[in-house]
C-alpha cells in the first residue's frame, strides 16, 4: 500500500462536492481544478512539507499541475485496466472498508468479555463427531443427531469420559478421556470458546459446530487465573534409561548443583538447554496440563519440581518468576488487538448487516423466488430468468445473478442460500455506496487510486526504463562525469541510476506539459496567494 508515497507527497484527491461559489483554478484540456480541491490538498501537505520552496503557492502549483497531467496520462494508456492494477486496488478497497464493517459497540462488548475470561479460566472435558475430509460429500443432520443421541446417553447417566472414550474422535481420547484441562481467552475456536464459559459448573452443553465437526462439553472446574509464568525446565527425552537420568539429574540439585549448569550440560530440549533451561512465558492453556499443574504446585521462586512425566520424556521444573494478570485498562491495548484480528470479530459483521437490513428498503418477490424452491438449478431455464428477485432501495436484483450464484453453491440448502446471496448484495451495495455516503472513505480511496496508477505509471515509463536501458545510463554518465568526482561507473551506479531517473521524468513532464493545454486562471491564483500572504 505504501510504495506509492516515496515519489510524491501530494496524493490527496479531495471529493468535489464544492460549494456553489467555488472557482476554477486552473485546467487541463479543458478539464478543470477547483480552488477548493488545490486549497484542501495545499493546506493538507503544508505540514509536511520541509523546504521553503515547496511552500511558495506558485512551486506547489507547479507540481501539482504536473501530478494531474501524469495521472492523466496514466488514463490515456489505459494503465486502470491492469488485471495487477485492478487486483491490488480491489485489496485496498476491502481494506478501507473493514473498519466500516466493524459495530464499535459490539466490539467493545467482546474486548470486556475476552478480559472478563482472561481472569477468569475454566476446565473442560469434550467429545467430538468429526465432518469428513474436505471433498468428502456428508449429511449435517445425520452429524448433529449422533452428537445429540451422545449427549442423551450423558444426560441419562453414563460417565462423560467413558462415553468420550468410546465415540469421540478427537484423537487425544486415548490419553486424555476428552479432558482439556484449564484454558482462557484465545486458546480454544472461538464457537468452543463460547460454549465452554455459557455452560455452567458440571453441565453438558448442548451440540455446537467448529470446523471440525460438531462437539459437546462438560464444564468441569472453573478458577480465577493464575497469571502467567517464567520458568526453567530440564527434559530426558523418553528412552530405556530416561528414568534414571532425570533421578541422577534431580540428586545433583539437590546436592548443590546450579540449576542453570545442569540445563545446559544435560537437558535434551536443544531449544532451550544452551539458555539453562529457559522457557518462552507462559498461561493457562499454553502447555500440557501435566506440565502446569507441576508447575502451579511450586510455592516459592527458585524451587523446582520433582522428577514428573509427560508424553515428551521426564521434567524438573524450576519457577523463575510469575506474573499476575494486570488490570482491565493495562490490558486494554493487547486484548483490543486480538479481539480484531481473531474470528470473533466477524460476529460483528453480522451486527452492522442486521442493522443495514433495518435500514435500507428490501422487497422481495415470493413469486420470483418460488422458482427456485420448486426445481432444482439444473432444471430451470434461463431464459427465462428475467424477474426482479428483490430490489435494495432502488438497486435490483434479478433471479439469474441468483442463478449464477447457485452454481457455485450447489450444496447449500436452497433457503440457506437465498438468504446468503441476499445478506452478500446488502453488503456489496453497502460497500458500493461507501462511496457517496462517507466523504473521507471516498478521499481516502481516490488518494490509493490515482497514486497507485501513478506508479504504475512512473514504472513504466521511469523505472524501468532507466534500469533497462545500459547505453543511455552510461551517456548520461559519461555526460555527468565530473559530478561523480571521476569516479568509475560500477562505484556510482545507483547514483547513477537516481540521477538518470530525475533528468527522465522531468524531460517527460516537460513533454507533457507541451502537448497538454493547460490554463491558469490569474485572477483566482492572486486571490489564493492573499489568503497566505503570498
């Protein structure tokens, strides 16, 4: 996004909605600039701008002349129509729109409820019907009524881990009985996330889907956090003698070995012996549940476990240091961050669609859809898909887009599906509209336009010309060569380069501004420079 902006500060395109007083600064071909776009852009980069030069109206004109007749340009050779030009400009404008996408509100719900489960850790045990392998065609249904008959099976007596170990396919069953242990905030899919804090202390929940397949859980302990942990650790990896090793390993701490010493001669974690031991910090949730009940158990820093297994080999544990969980505000920064870049922040999409529905006028036909719930896709004909399906405001949609739509989604239940199609057309006229409805996203997106085809442009036409073209380099620096203190040209090239560049553009500008009428309107021009005593 930001490759653009090394070559020309001025890249504001101010919205040109003017008053009715505005005047005319200057044109291109006829084509004119109002007072109010050059003020706006002027007045924008005067901040930045370092030289004295630059800041004198008749320089800053000159190059903002020569900014539109480059653009221009750019228009003229048709640059716009660029797969690559088209392709990343449609990935900015998704960029510039996700905040709108955003219900502040919401959001601001879910950033107290992700500290309100940071301090707050819950245990679980769970059982898992997983979907097929992608490409592997299967019924939901059938899917949901095993996990349902399993939790029955629950509901009616039977113990949760026999159960888990006798259905689940979660492949850690075998060693865990679907026990997860204590986890918080961001450690588990966000839908499991939910249904373990929403089910109370020694309940099943009800069926719930992750990408995995479907799930149900039992909630068995919940606890205030423990904070995060410093620690050191020596591993012996699991072998014939793993055993003693670690015994003979803990006899020499308690003989007066440093702790540190030990780690870095004999622990098998290549990662972390050559640091004495030294783990990355860590939470609830981050390790084995083994691994941090031992080290929950330590009561003063600087002690270490006994000798324990877990499914790596066999661990002392040291306690380097722990660390409480800071309060709502210090936390506010991180959690607000991972509240937007996780999957829950979508959930607030959906916030701002049911509001735009609420807003915007939708009519739909019953007739024009029934089309479609009578038939399947491959059996209606086309040409005969010329009814408005349901309209947006004044925007129409017509039930071949819906067809087409279907061909894509053939496998999503025919009400499912209508009813996506139409939360995706609200959200593309909204996104469509962003254009007329909020000024700044507008100024935004034309600044990203036209400055991203000015360096399609400028690539064109500077930058690869002058790095592709040897035998003028070597002209130019032969013509220049005093400037480079006689230097030979390998010592010089990327000077070179940058020279050649300068000399390239402005030759072009120049040819520019010959073949392009532009006219200066005098009297609004003085009437500017009075504003800034100029």
């Amino acid at each position: 996004m930001s490759k653009f902006f090394s070559f020309f500060f001025v890249l504001v395109i101010i919205n040109n909605s003017f008053a009715q007083k505005d005047k005319e600064l200057f044109s291109i071909n006829n084509s004119p600039v109002m007072v109010s776009e050059f003020k706006q852009v002027y007045e924008k980069n005067l901040g930045i701008i370092v030289d004295k030069e630059s800041k004198n109206i008749d320089s800053y004109l000159k190059l903002y002349i020569n900014y539109k007749l480059k653009v221009k340009e750019a228009y003229i050779l048709k640059l716009d129509t660029l797969k690559s030009y088209k392709r990343e400009l449609e990935v900015y404008k998704n960029q510039l729109i996700a905040p709108y996408l955003l219900d502040e509100a919401f959001l601001s719900k879910l950033i107290k409820d992700a500290y309100y489960r940071k301090i707050n850790e819950v245990k679980a045990s769970h059982i898992l019907i997983k979907f097929p392998k992608n490409g592997i065609k299967f019924d939901t249904l059938m899917l949901y009524k095993r996990i349902e008959e399993v939790r029955n099976r629950i509901l009616n007596g039977d113990s949760f881990e026999k159960v888990a170990k006798e259905v689940s396919e979660d492949p850690s069953v075998k060693i865990n009985g679907g026990d997860l242990g204590y986890f918080s905030v961001f450690s588990m899919l966000y839908p499991f996330e939910e249904a373990a804090y929403k089910t109370p202390l020694n309940q099943v929940s009800k069926p719930f889907k992750t990408k995995y397949g479907y799930h149900i859980l039992k909630v068995t302990g919940k606890r205030l956090s423990k904070g995060s942990f410093d620690v050191a650790h020596i591993l012996v990896k699991n072998s014939s003698n793993s055993k003693e090793k670690i015994d003979s390993l803990y006899k020499k701490l308690k003989f007066g070995s440093s702790f540190n010493v030990v780690a870095k001669k004999y622990s098998e974690d290549n990662a972390t012996a050559f640091l004495g031991g030294n783990l990355p910090r860590f939470g609830t949730g981050d390790m084995v549940s083994v691994f941090e009940n031992k080290v929950l158990e330590i009561k003063k820093l600087g002690d270490y476990t006994k000798p324990f297994k877990t499914k790596f080999g066999w661990h002392i544990v040291k306690l380097i240091k722990n660390h409480p969980l800071g309060s709502f505000d210090e936390l506010k920064e991180e959690l607000t961050k991972k509240v937007r870049n996780s999957s829950r922040a979508t959930l607030s999409k959906q916030v701002v669609l049911s509001r735009l529905k609420k807003e915007y006028k939708i009519k739909e036909s019953e007739k024009a859809l029934a089309v479609f719930l009578v038939s399947e896709n491959d059996e209606i004909n086309q040409d005969n898909l010329n009814s408005v399906l349901f309209t947006i405001n004044k925007k129409k949609i017509y039930q071949k887009s819906f067809y087409n739509y279907r061909k894509k989604n053939k496998s999503t239940p025919i009400k499912r599906g209508y009813q996506d199609y139409k939360d995706s057309e609200v959200l593309t006229y909204f996104k469509n509209d962003l254009l007329n409805t909020k000024p700044e996203f507008k100024q935004a997106f034309l600044e990203y336009k036209e400055g991203l085809l000015l360096f399609e442009l400028l690539q064109e036409k500077i930058w690869n010309t002058s790095l592709n073209d040897t035998i003028g380099l070597k002209a130019f620096y032969k013509l220049n060569k005093s400037k480079y203190k006689n230097k030979s040209f390998t010592e010089v090239r990327g000077y070179v380069i940058t020279d050649y560049q300068k000399q390239l553009e402005a030759d072009w500008v120049k040819e520019l501004r010959e073949k392009n009428k532009i006219e200066i309107k005098e009297k609004e021009l003085q009437k500017f420079k009075k504003i800034y005593n100029q």
